[in-house]
C-alpha cells in the first residue's frame, strides 16, 4: 500500500506539511504520487522539493475541479478546517465540503477517506459553530457509506503551530497577559503525532469505520500552556485570567481588528468544552503511537526564537489586509 496515489486537502497548512513529509517517508521517494491542490500554490513552496508530491492550482470548494482531483486516486485525507469565520463559512468548510467530497468519491470509485475532524464536536446542543459544523461534517462523510477514518485530535503544538509560538511572542513583547478562557482545559497533541496517525491508519484495514481521539499525555489548562510558552521561550509573564464578560468583550475586539483574529467570541464557545479525550474511543496508543509530551519538544523550538518572528508574520499579514 506505500505506493498509493494520495489526494491530501489542506496540505499545505500546518498538519499538511507534517502529513506530507510521512507520505514521502512512506512511500521512500517513489512509486505512488501524493497531490496537493491549492488555490495559491505559491504558499506551498516548502512542499514542493518532495519527490514524489504535486502541487495542483485547484479550488476544492469548486466541486467540479474536485471531481476532477479525486479522479485515479487510492486515498484521500481531508485537513481543511478553520478556527474562526461566520456561520457561512464554517458551513462552507466544515460542512459543504465534506459533502463535495463524499459526491466525488463516489462518482471516481474511491473508498478511502481519513478526515481530520476535532475533540468535542457535537450536534446542535454544542456551544460553538466550530464544534457544532465539525460535527455535521462528520455526519455528512458517515452517511456517504465510504471506508471512512475520522481522527478528532486536541489542539495541536508544533514548531509552525499559531499556540505555543504566539504565546510566546505576545510574552515577548508584553509586560502581562490578560487571558480570556483562561481555566479551559486541553490535552495538547505534537503535530507530528497526529500526522503518524493519520499516515498509519491508512496502512491499516481495520481503522476503516473507526473514530480515533488523538491527544496528547497530558491536561493543562490555557494558563498553563501560556505559563509554559512564556518559559521556554525565555519570556515568561504575569498571566491573568479575564472574567466571562472582560473575556467576551476581548474576543469582540480581537474579531473587529484587521487580519486573522488572536481570539473570537466562538473560540471562548468552544473552550466550554474540555478539549480532552473522553476515553471511550481508541486513542493514538490503538495507532502503535506513544504520544509525546509538550515538555519533549515545545522548549526546542521555542528556545530558538521562533515565536517572535512568527508575531511579526502575524503583523505584517494585519497590516496588509
């Protein structure tokens, strides 16, 4: 199966490189092809040295250009998410696309999908958009009678992550943190673990119909991560946790500021729910994949200075919209 053509949507985000580098690792530079489509295949140039990896100019909410894409292929991997949006959007994304997709599998014959979906999604009764539209992608891909994976991890560090580097850049710059969610609880997962996963369900006919929670080996709560950043990065600061209202009228001003918000109204909605794994789903040890905890790999590249000049990205992106 390591020579397989691979369809991977969203490849070129954070977890898309990840996913990407372990396609290759897989696949040892030859045989099958793994294809990247993009809007702005000028942003996918980190990818595009990977033997074996194609960089598609495609819309994949254009649902003919997706057919298209789907056409020949052995397996698809759905990363396409966002964080923040209108209602619109993240029906757009999280809901219109998983049904695109499910349409052009079956129409081009292909039975293998993993999506990459979130813990804490649920139905109409979940608090956040986000969670609530993540919940009708899934339903949307279930009812597809596809070989379907669904992976649902916990928020998610890495060396290119917009977490641990912007909290450590704002801690490198500001005298204190006022922090909105500040009690939520996560079980932060590497990146790096996800994509393992993701590449190891692939290779594994019984993950096929399974729904796995990828998290990491630890619970911390957004101070704590904050607390922790903020150290390893050098830069540690004062943080202070923001009262429900403080914390929505911070999030109403983030939303309103130019570029990518830091927070939104949805985010605090979603932190209402434990972004934990529950434990009755497989989690990565059903993978054969031992989680890493945040302390093995977070001080590497934090230490390094990297936050900073992913805040300084951050501005000139504000500045330019």
């Amino acid at each position: 199966m390591n020579n397989d053509n691979i369809l991977i949507l969203g490849g070129s985000g954070f977890v898309g490189r990840s996913v990407c580098d372990k396609l290759v690792e897989r696949s040892g530079g030859a045989g099958g092809q793994i294809v990247v489509p993009s809007r702005r295949p000028a942003r996918a140039k980190h990818l595009q040295l990977l033997p074996t990896l194609r960089v598609e100019p495609a819309d994949v909410h254009n649902a003919t250009e997706l057919q298209q894409l789907v056409r020949g292929v052995d397996a698809v991997i759905n990363l396409v998410g966002v964080l923040h949006g209108s209602e619109s959007e993240f029906k757009r994304v999280h809901v219109e696309l998983p049904h695109k997709l499910a349409d052009a599998c079956r129409a081009a014959g292909v039975r293998r999908l993993v999506h990459v979906s979130a813990l804490g999604v649920s139905d109409d009764a979940a608090p956040s958009r986000y969670l609530r539209s993540k919940a009708a992608g899934e339903a949307a891909l279930k009812a597809a009678n596809l070989d379907l994976t669904i992976l649902r991890p916990s928020v998610m560090f890495g060396e290119h992550d917009r977490f641990t580097n912007l909290f450590a850049s704002l801690q490198a710059v500001a005298p204190f943190v006022p922090l909105a969610g500040a009690q939520a609880r996560f079980q932060p997962v590497w990146v790096q673990d996800v994509a393992a996963a993701i590449v190891r369900c692939l290779d594994l006919p019984s993950a096929s119909g399974q729904t796995f929670e990828c998290a990491g080996p630890e619970v911390f709560t957004l101070q704590q991560i904050v607390q922790m950043a903020g150290r390893w990065s050098g830069h540690e600061r004062p943080v202070f946790g923001l009262p429900d209202a403080l914390a929505r009228a911070q999030a109403l001003v983030l939303e309103w500021m130019p570029g990518t918000p830091l927070m939104s109204r949805d985010n605090l909605d979603s932190m209402r729910v434990p972004n934990v794994a529950g434990g009755q789903l497989p989690g990565l040890a059903a993978l054969g994949i031992a989680a890493s905890p945040m302390a093995s790999v977070v001080p590497g590249y934090l230490s390094a200075g990297r936050g900073v000049a992913r805040l300084d990205g951050w501005r000139a992106r504000a500045r330019r919209s």
